[in-house]
C-alpha cells in the first residue's frame, strides 16, 4: 500500500487540482453501472428471464459493455486507492471486495470454458447446459453484488 | 389530505430541526469541539473525499487529521505547501466516537498565528 501511495499514480491523483479525484470518482461510478448494468441483464437472462430473447443476442452486446466498463473501473479505482493507499489498511470492505472481484474474473472465466458457453451461438443449448449456465449466472451476480456492497462501504469504515 | 398535510409540516420541521451536522462524516464523531496541539509529520493532502493531514501530540499519538473536502479546504486559504513537514498546529475539531481511533473532523486549524477554518459554518463551536 505504502508503495502504491507513493507511486507515479498515487501523485497523479494528488498533484492535479481539488476537483481530480472527484473526476477520478465519477469515472468509476460510471465504469461500475456500465459494467453491472450489463451484466445483471446477462446474468438474469441466464437464470431464465426473457426466455423467449436468443441467448446470443444479448449476451453479445452485453459482454462488451460489460468488458469496457470492468477497464473504466478498474483504472479510476486503481487510481482512487493510490491517493491515500495507506488509509485503507486494515479496511475489512477493502479486503471483501478485491477478492469478490477476483472470483467473479475467475467465474467469468470459467463460463467461457464451458461448451455451453462456447456452443450458445451454433445451436440451441440441452437442459442441462441451461442450468449449468444459470448456475453461473447467479454465482456471477453474487460476486459482483458482494464486490460493489463492499466497496460502497469503505468509505464508512 | 389533511393527515398527508400534517406528515409534510412535520418531516419538515424535522428537517429543520435536524443537527447541523448532516454530512455522513459527522455521524461517528463525538459532539464535543476540542482543540490539541502536534506536529505535523504528513503535510496537507487535497485529494479523495476530505482533505487529511497526520499531527503527533506530545504523548506520541498520531492522529489523523480529517479536514473539508478539497475545494472547501482549498477555498478557506489551506493549500497543499502552506504548513511545512514538522510545523507545529493546533486543530480545533470533533474526535472520533472510538477512543481507540485517533482522528478527528476539523473545523479549525492553527499555523504561525493564522487560522484556517474550513468550515466557517461551525466556526461559532471553536472556543
């Protein structure tokens, strides 16, 4: 942490006017609602809703979104946690969220090793791949949930 | 009607009445304004949400020193390079709520004979 303060970022964020980490803040609220914004719509469509809407007519659109905005939040955040790195010491909301973030990268991983995964856009998926991959949509969603509940709570810590 | 009239005049005299300090920072720090003396071993930073410094009492502690946001701290004439590393301050604030956390939400802050209140609104609370 005491690195990451005082790194070339952690200056950035420090050296630039009393409205830059504002800025900086605003980008990842941004980031955050354009990558759960996305993925909520995936995540439901996987547990069953709107069935009747082709699978890989949403989840095209919405993997996009969802990738640009995980870059959005992921730079401001690094951004934000170098300003004052060593005040977060010992946050326990700090410690949930990065590895909620972790586990719903490695489920987003796993979902596109699936064959489900791999085969939603050739032919129409068995009952099994449907539950499997409604599985991992609501794991998605836990993950994320858990990610932005705890990192909207640092700040009251 | 009459019983939705009699719920707005009363949330808004609740409003009115709520204390003065409504920021969410406030909340966890004691009601109480005192002052302290200490050197500063972390200078002033404008940055994140608030804008914070590091002092050390004469007992040892170093208490984190959390001031306005940025434009207001800024604003009320404290800029990064105004206090050196090693000056000596006096801070008029709020501790926290948990004695065990040394921090403390300020209103006032002495240097060299100036006074810096970034919150001019409490001003009045600084004896």
């Amino acid at each position: 942490m005491g690195w990451l303060e005082g790194s070339a970022l952690g200056h950035l964020m420090r050296d630039n006017g009393v409205w830059f980490y504002g800025i900086v803040n605003l980008t990842h609220i941004l980031g955050v609602a354009t990558l759960f914004g996305a993925v909520v719509i995936l995540d439901l469509r996987l547990l069953g809703m709107w069935a009747d809407v082709p699978l890989a007519g949403i989840s095209r659109p919405t993997q996009r979104m969802a990738a640009a905005g995980f870059c959005v939040a992921a730079v401001s955040g690094a951004g934000l946690l170098a300003t004052k790195a060593t005040e977060y010491i010992g946050n326990p909301f700090l410690y949930i969220k990065i590895p909620a973030i972790g586990l719903a990268l490695l489920n987003v991983a796993l979902v596109h090793f699936t064959p489900a995964w791999r085969a939603h856009r050739r032919r129409e998926l068995s009952p099994y791949e449907k539950r499997q991959l409604a599985a991992m949509g609501g794991t998605s969603l836990l993950f994320w949930l858990t990610s932005i509940g705890a990192g909207r709570m640092i700040g009251y810590w | 009607m009459r019983l939705s009239l009699f719920l707005l005049s009363g949330s808004i005299a609740l409003a009115s009445a709520a204390p003065v300090f409504a920021h969410h920072g406030w909340g966890g720090n004691v009601d109480e304004v005192t002052a302290m003396t200490g050197m500063v071993t972390e200078g002033v930073k404008l940055a994140g949400p608030h804008g914070t410094m590091r002092i050390k009492t004469t007992d040892g502690k170093v208490w984190d020193i959390t001031l306005a946001p940025p434009f207001r701290t800024s604003s009320a004439g404290l800029k990064q390079d105004t206090i050196p590393l090693g000056a000596m301050v006096t801070v008029h604030g709020q501790r926290n709520r948990d004695p065990n956390r040394y921090e403390m939400k300020t209103i006032q802050v002495e240097y060299a004979g100036r006074h810096y209140t970034v919150y001019p609104e409490f001003a009045d609370k600084v004896r």
